[in-house]
C-alpha cells in the first residue's frame, strides 16, 4: 500500500494512505511527546494530559459531548502514551471522515483542561496505577527497566509514580503541553477511503493555528552493566512470572532484521524451539515467547514465560541450553525459511485494516525512521542469512548483558540459587 507525505509550512507531517477499496477510515495525530521527554518531577504528566484532552475541548466542553459526538457517527476512538509519543485516533465509516478527522484535531488543538476535572482524574489514575500492581507481567517490566536503566528516562514508567499524579496542577500540564505539543513534532496520519486533495486541504485548515517550536531531544540513555544482574519483586502469585532479558541495539541498526528472526526461531509460534522444549518436552509452561524491544538509544531481547514457583531454576537453564546451541550451530536453511515466512506473513495479517496502515505509517514516521513499505520489511527479512544469525547470537547473548526478571513469592534467601543460574559459555 503506497503512502503520500505532505509537510507544512509550520512543520506539522501528513501521511496519506489511500485505500479505495476499503469501508472504513482512521484519522491520527501523533505527537513526539511521552515519559522520555519527562523529569523525575513530572514522570507521569504525558500519560495525564492524554487523559485530560478527553474532559473537555472549546467546542465541547465536557467529556460527555465529546464522547457523543464521537459515538452519534459510530466511531471506535481512543488515545494512548508510551515512552515517546502520544497519540489520538479515530476510526469510522468513511462517510465520517470529515467529522472523526474534525473530533480529533479538537481533542489535540483545544483541550480546555478543567481543574475541578484535574482533580478528578487523578483517582482514576491512581486506580489505573493500582490495577498495573495486580497485574505481574507489567510489575515485571517496571522492576526490569529500573534495574537495568536506573535513574533516567528509560528507567521510569509511563503512568508515573503516585506522588507525581497527586501533585500535578493544570499549569504543570499546560507547561508540558506547550514544550511538546507544537507543528514540527507531530504527525497527522489518514488511511483508508477517502478523497485525498480535499482531506489534506482539511487538516491544513484545522491544523493551521498550531504553533512550531523546537524539539529538544531527550537525554541519551546509559548502559553500563558489567555483569549477569538478578531482579526479583516479591509477591504472593499463583505462578512465577519470569523474563530473561539481554541488553540490544537501537531499532536504527540494521541487526534487527536478523534479531527479529532470531527472536521468531525461538519463541514465535508453537513449533518455536523454546515451545518445544518448555511446553511439549518438559510440561513446564503454558506458553513462552521471545522478542525485540527497541528504542532511540538502546534495546534488549526478551525470553517471557510464567512457570511453577518450584521449577524457575528448570526453567531457566532449559531457556539458557537452547540460546546456547543459536550461538554454536547454524540454523537450517527449512528452519530459516519457516521463520521469514512466518514474519512476512504476520507483517501482511497485521495490516488489513485502516487502523492498521496508520499504526504502520505513522509510527514510522514519529520515530524519524526511513518509511518502509510492506515489501521493503520483506526484502530486508528475506535476505538474512543464517551466518548472520549465529553472528548476531554471539554478540548478544553474553553474560555480562544478561538479566534475569522474577515475580513472585520468593523471599530474599532464596536469591542465590537464581543467581548461580546466570552463566553462558
């Protein structure tokens, strides 16, 4: 599916994707602002004003009239914060297209943030917060990146700490806003059916008063590890949520069109080698995956699995033996080939819809990346090779980069024995 780019003179990005044959439309705006682009102070404050554009905007002034207008043209919408960007979408009937796109740009351009509605919603931040606790796999991700990532950026969460959210006030919000918020670092993506000339005039229209600024980029981000770390959060679980975790690269290397393999050979699917080995031969898990997490600065490769309190130790070393052989012994060439067409063929199932093309547009672009095509990511994946794998393998999985994450209710004089399981040749 072929895209058009547009810049304005203020800066503001436009990403088209038509797709005539389609139904539906998405209209998104994407903004450079997330918790990387925070302090230890306001750690929690993007995440927040995500939330405050949805409680009133100058055309609708209260979260009721937005949701109905949203709802009267039957939209699916919703927004959502990570580490660097922010976004607003909807989707609709592409009838629609001229009001979704409309509702949107208003929740971006006119927030009127109410603070008896500031208030408010810090208790619902606050329970969002608590429901993160119940929840051990992302309790697992937080203790993971303060560990390895420490005090820095990188190290925090997206939804904050708690004293962070019960102290926010609508000037630190609109201070927040107006450092990020502005023409040059945001993106307006449109996928699906729609006239392209007029739609394009639209934004233009909408967009025309948002003022540009200057990016300022976050701080980069320190590694420093110099040998295999353990990081356990103890908590009464019906089972042990476990991440083996190896320190990366960036998602600009060009690596991690290997990487993404690596990681598809073994833990993607149920004839994934560590499916296999975990599940079938050894019973020990319900399921296991491995993936490549990636960043501005730094990224990590991720093994996950929930497994028996007293088998972790099992577990551990079974994940361990098969990274081993990745590193000693080239992958099949049937082997190889399964794997990159089964990437190619998730690409392909994952961009169906019109959401899906602007997730796909969009994020590439807010991340100042070189925009690949759906067939440009097959060509990069069809022509890694299996040399390139094992290679990457060795450069990855060394001790002295390796992390071991646990959740559950192991106390501090059982740490040892885990420790003692973090060795490679």
């Amino acid at each position: 599916m072929k895209y058009n780019k547009k810049v304005l003179k203020n800066g503001l990005r436009i990403i088209t994707v038509p797709m005539q044959e389609n139904q539906t439309v998405t209209a998104m705006v994407l903004v450079g602002a997330g918790s990387f682009n925070e302090t230890k102070d306001t750690n929690g404050i993007a995440h927040f004003l995500e939330h405050m554009c949805f409680k009133g905007t100058e055309r609708r002034p209260s979260s009721y009239a937005i949701s109905f207008d949203f709802e009267k043209i039957g939209c699916e919408y919703n927004a959502f914060t990570s580490e660097e960007y922010t976004g607003y979408y909807a989707k609709t009937h592409y009838s629609h297209l001229t009001d979704a796109l409309e509702l949107v740009s208003d929740l971006y351009l006119h927030p009127i943030l109410p603070e008896s509605e500031i208030e408010k919603e810090k208790g619902v931040i606050l329970e969002e917060i608590n429901r993160k606790n119940d929840q051990p796999g992302r309790l697992l991700g937080e203790a993971i990146d303060k560990k390895m990532y420490g005090d820095q950026p990188a190290g925090r969460n997206v939804l904050g700490p708690k004293e962070n959210i019960e102290k926010f006030t609508k000037k630190d919000i609109l201070k927040y806003r107006k450092a990020n918020y502005f023409a040059s670092n945001t993106v307006v993506v449109v996928s699906g059916k729609f006239d392209e000339a007029s739609t394009i005039k639209n934004i233009e229209k909408m967009f025309s008063t948002l003022p540009d600024g200057k990016i300022k980029a976050p701080p980069k981000t320190k590694e420093n590890q110099k040998k295999p770390e353990l990081i356990v959060h103890e908590k009464k679980t019906d089972q042990t949520t476990m991440a083996l975790i190896f320190r990366a690269f960036d998602r600009y290397d060009e690596r991690k069109w290997a990487l993404r393999l690596l990681a598809t050979v073994l833990g993607h699917g149920m004839s994934s080698r560590l499916f296999r080995k975990m599940r079938s031969d050894l019973g020990i898990c319900y399921s296991i995956s491995a993936s490549f997490s990636s960043s501005k600065d730094f990224g990590a490769f991720y093994v996950s699995s929930g497994v028996s309190h007293s088998r972790v130790g099992e577990a551990v070393s079974g994940i361990l033996e098969e990274i081993e052989k990745v590193k000693e012994e080239l992958i099949s060439d049937e082997e190889l080939q399964k794997a990159k067409d089964f990437r190619i063929g998730s690409l392909y199932l994952g961009l169906e819809a019109s959401d899906d093309f602007s997730d796909f547009y969009g994020f590439q672009e807010i991340y100042n990346q070189e925009i690949l095509s759906p067939k440009d990511i097959e060509e990069k994946t069809r022509a890694v090779t299996a040399e390139e794998i094992r290679t990457l393998a060795r450069q990855i999985f060394i001790e002295k980069n390796m992390n071991l994450g646990i959740v559950g209710p192991h106390k501090k004089s059982t740490h040892s024995k885990f420790e003692k399981l973090l060795k490679l040749k």
